[in-house]
C-alpha cells in the first residue's frame, strides 16, 4: 500500500520499542505513520483515512473510549487494539469497544501488519475464527435475555444501556430509538442512579458484570 491520503497513528508511550515497530510499519505500508498519547485528540477537520492501533499495554479503557468518542462523520479511524493479552482480554476489550481489528501480544508484525492490510482495503473485521465465534454466541445469548428486568430499569432503560454498551453516543441513542437526546440525557441519569454509578464507563462495566452487553455492530468477517 502506497497512499498519501490515508495515515497510521500509534497510540503508546514513546520509546524505543514503539519507535522500531514504527520504522517496520512505515516500510511496509508508505504513508504517515506516527505516535499519539492515549489522551491526545486529532484533528476533527483531517480528512485523512486513520488507522489507530491503540496499544493495550499502555492505553486504559477510559483512553480507549476517548479515542472512540473520537469517530465523527468528519473523521474517519479505523480502530484496533494490539498486545492484548488473550480472547478473555479482547472479549472485555469488546463489550466496550467499536474495534475493527484485534491483535493478540503473540501475533507476528508479518500478522499485523497483513491484518492492517486487510483493514484498509475493506469494511471487514480482523479478528479470529475463534474470537468471532464466541462474539455470535454471546450476540445469541443477549437476544434471549434482552429485556429481563434488573435493578428495576425499565424496558426503555435497558435498551439504553445495551446501546450505550456498544459504544452509542447520546445523539446515536437517540436516533435509534426516535426520541431526543434531552430524553436519552434524562433516561441515562436514571440509569446512573439505579445502579449507582457516576458515569458511563461505570456503567458499561455494570452492565456488562450484570447483563451482558452486545457486540460490535460491524459487518462480520474472519482475518484467518
């Protein structure tokens, strides 16, 4: 791939590994290829295609949901997470996060870099036969138990919080279930004090200790 329209951000901390596995990068791929702090923000007018391989070693999940809330219709990133630690980790990683591609912290930079490959050329997912198999299951299992009653959250309530578990904005929220953001804002402090929490990321973790949370909504394909 040879392209000046579309760029690499890694986020990690700068140091001499991150450097060498950016030197890699850029000979494979010919475009831009950088560094970013998990709290730094791009720039919202780039019309730049991005891919963002957030490093897990070093980004928590709050840097790992800034770098989400970052995805706008005037940006466009490509978000995947590498030097996870197993299917456990990804699948945590997941219930949180829109991620387009997962890499493991065994994988190969040939294996990366051919999943950054892939990532590029297509709207596909990079993830593992095995990994997306347990995601379908999961996705299954939320479909029988989608409305069960919890903490006494209403019907409404529960939607949005499976919504707000896959990583809906307010205004998404919104829009997916035809009511205004006020109202979603209204519901979500509801939420928030049923189940005694403070924010969303508390929230999400709730959710997902106590319901479960659904999947990414991405067109499902293999990077095997």
């Amino acid at each position: 791939m040879n392209d000046t329209t579309a760029q690499i951000v890694l986020v990690t901390d700068h140091n001499p590994q991150s450097l060498l596995f950016i030197n890699y990068i850029q000979e494979q791929f010919h475009c831009p290829v950088s560094i970013a702090a998990p709290t730094d923000v791009l720039d919202a007018n780039a019309t730049t295609r991005t891919l963002v391989l957030m490093d897990a070693d070093h980004v928590d999940d709050n840097a790992m949901q800034h770098w989400q809330d970052q995805v706008t219709q005037s940006i466009e990133l490509i978000l995947t997470a590498f030097n996870l630690r197993d299917e456990e980790h990804a699948l945590e990683v997941l219930s949180f996060m829109h991620l387009r591609g997962v890499f493991y912290r065994q994988d190969s930079l040939e294996r990366i870099c051919k999943g950054i490959s892939r990532l590029f050329e297509s709207d596909e997912l990079w993830m593992s036969r095995p990994l997306m198999t347990r995601l379908i299951e999961f996705s299954r299992r939320q479909q029988l138990n989608a409305y069960r009653p919890a903490c006494g959250l209403t019907q409404r309530e529960m939607e949005i919080i499976g919504l707000l578990g896959s990583g809906a904005s307010n205004m998404e929220i919104a829009e997916r279930l035809c009511v205004s953001e006020h109202t979603v804002k209204s519901h979500l402090y509801n939420v928030f004090k049923k189940i005694r929490v403070s924010n969303r990321l508390q929230a999400v973790n709730w959710a997902r200790q106590n319901l479960g949370t659904p999947p990414p909504r991405h067109h499902t394909s293999t990077g095997s």
